[in-house]
C-alpha cells in the first residue's frame, strides 16, 4: 500500500528512516529524477485524493523517487536577504522536478497564497514543469478564459464582473437565441460547485443579489444544445493522450463538465466522426499553450450549434477512469511527461555549457 510521505529534508533525515529509502541529498540521476508533486489538497483520511494518489503511485512503478509537497504547510522565508521555502516548519528540500498539480478551488486568500509560493519555488531555483504564470492560470477560471480569448479560442460568450462594478452588461448583449437562461460561475469554484443558471427573465434580480454579496463572478451563455454532456482530453505536451465523454443521468441537470463522483454521473468513451475528434484536439492543445500547461492539462469541452467550444481549463483534473476506457495509462503518462522535461533541461544547460 502506498503510504503518502511529506516532502523529505536534509534536516530531517531520520524522520523518515522507516519509509521508503529517499536520496540522501535530495536529487537523483538524468535517468530516474526525484520528483516533488505540489498539490493543494489535503492529503488525510476522508478525502478524495484519487488523482494525486494515482500520479504518486504511476511515479514509483516506473522507480522514480516521488513524494507530495502539501502546499498548506509550506511557508516562505526570507532570511538575512535570502529566500527559502519551509515544509512542516523545515527546509523544503531540492528536488529535481515539481509537478504543480493544483485546482482552482481555494479562495481569494489561498489563491494569492498559492501564487506566492508558486513564484518562491520558480526564483529559488527550484525547476517546475509550470511558471508562475500557468499557475495563477489553474487558480483563477478568469485568467484561464482571458489567456485563451488572447489567442482566439473559441468559449462561450461570457461577462467577467465584480459585484461592485459600475455598469453591469445589459441583457441586450447576449445572442438572442440564447435569452433564455445565463449560467453564473464564481471563478474559484470546481467540481461543479459555485455554478448556477438563472432564467433569463430574472437575470437583473440575481445581479442585484450578488452586488449585495461583494464577490466575484461571471455570467455566461447557457449551451442548451450540449445536453448536459462534455468531453475532457487531457493534453502532454502538443499531443491529447486521453479523452473521454462526462455525461449526467440526473433530470433537469444542466452541468455539462463537473465531476463530483455522485451517482448521478457517468463517463463513457468518445466516439465521434474523425474530423470532430481532431477539432476537439486542436481545441485542447491551443488551450493547454495559451494557458501555458504544458503537461497534464485537463480541458473541457462542449458542443453548440457553431462548433465546439473550450467550456473550462483544469491544472488538476480528476485522473480516474482514463485506462478502463482509452487504455492509456494517464497518470504514467504526466510522470514520464514531469521527468522529460527535466532531461530537457539537463541537456539545453549541457549544450549551452559547450557552445
């Protein structure tokens, strides 16, 4: 059974001599890296850590050395003008490559935490697969719809607001084939939590109730034709390794891309003509760039009556059920992915060394 281990430190060695033996100075060979996996979940009894559970577990069939860094223990220290980064009150120690494998479920307070730590890995030389940038991509679905519309990928017409805004956009602005109900999303929100659809006709009421509520929020046009189904690939690189369809068994349900494991729920293997599967991929891979996640990027994607469209982008998306339905072997897939790039780098600094 796979005993989940908190990050090893030099300083606290022999905390851990009666778990599976870890490199004594922290980092491995070009072959077999040690990787670090970053995620914000909590890691105890009861909770759902299927999908970090699976990575760690893919990273030691392969005889990687792998541990998980929870991010809610780890705090930043700038001492005598030098920065280091403490996991459970010590050094955090070197790996080769981080994984961030993180969501977008936190607050506004544990986003800005989140991205702190993400910057302090990146300037304290720590090498990640992801930069700053992608990170505060996979905490805000804000960000991640702006960096997509940059590079004109196609998603549902949407208003990003602020309960305090001034001008709040009038329903006239919305397509008049779909005045008949507006999704509103909070953009910390997953697994289909903080989504909700309001009739069209109650629209301004349920703006008024949220500028009392002083939080932030976006309203989007209701896909009615997508009947409550979408389609998550999973993207390594410029390549969709894996993809299956989320569907909903529950009436009325209108929620097209969560995954909250409740009964109500299904996944089934795609099975579309040819030139929809290599439009869904096409749609992934610009997805993935744009919101600069290179490896592991979940995608979400549902179909409207003017083609398909990117519905959401996950840095942690949910790994289950990808192998009983493609075959393919996700988990292994992004820790091959992870110890790829760090023989990557390891060469770029070989070859800039000789030039």
């Amino acid at each position: 059974m796979l005993t989940i281990q908190q990050a090893p430190t030099l300083s606290h060695t022999q905390a851990i001599a009666n778990t599976k033996p870890f490199k004594q100075l922290g980092f491995g060979s070009y072959e077999k890296p040690v990787i670090g996996i970053l995620t914000d979940k909590p890691l105890g009894k009861g909770y759902d850590v299927t999908s970090v559970k699976l990575l760690l577990e893919a990273a030691e069939k392969k005889g990687y050395s792998v541990e998980a860094i929870r991010a809610q223990r780890c705090a930043v220290h700038i001492k005598d003008g030098k920065l280091e980064i403490l996991h459970n009150n010590k050094p955090l120690n070197k790996f080769d490559v981080v994984f961030p494998f993180i969501g977008s479920n936190e607050s506004p307070l544990e986003q800005y935490q989140m991205n702190i730590l993400l910057k302090a890995l990146e300037d304290s030389g720590q090498f990640t697969v992801t930069d700053t940038l992608a990170g505060i991509v996979q905490l805000d679905k804000t960000m991640a719809s702006i960096a997509m519309a940059k590079h004109g990928i196609a998603q549902p017409d949407t208003f990003f607001l602020s309960s305090k805004a001034d001008k709040q956009p009038t329903l006239n602005e919305f397509r008049d084939d779909r005045k008949t109900a507006v999704i509103f999303k909070e953009p910390d929100g997953r697994l289909g939590e903080q989504v909700w659809k309001v009739p069209f006709n109650k629209v301004n009421n349920e703006v008024d109730k949220l500028r009392e509520k002083e939080t932030r929020y976006f309203m989007q046009e209701f896909i009615n034709e997508s009947a409550a189904q979408s389609i998550r690939t999973i993207v390594i690189g410029d390549k969709v390794v894996a993809r299956k369809l989320i569907g909903t068994h529950k009436k009325g349900e209108f929620k097209s891309n969560s995954q909250s494991g409740k009964s109500e729920k299904y996944t089934t293997k795609v099975e579309l003509p040819p030139e929809e599967l290599e439009e869904i991929d096409r749609l992934s891979v610009a997805a993935a760039k744009a919101t600069n996640l290179s490896i592991g990027a979940g995608i979400d994607l549902i179909k409207s009556d003017r083609g398909w469209l990117v519905c959401e982008v996950n840095g942690s998306p949910g790994l289950s059920k990808f192998y009983d339905l493609t075959g393919v072997d996700v988990p292994a897939e992004i820790i091959e992915a992870t110890a790829n790039a760090f023989r990557q780098k390891e060469d770029a600094k070989k070859l800039a060394l000789n030039a």
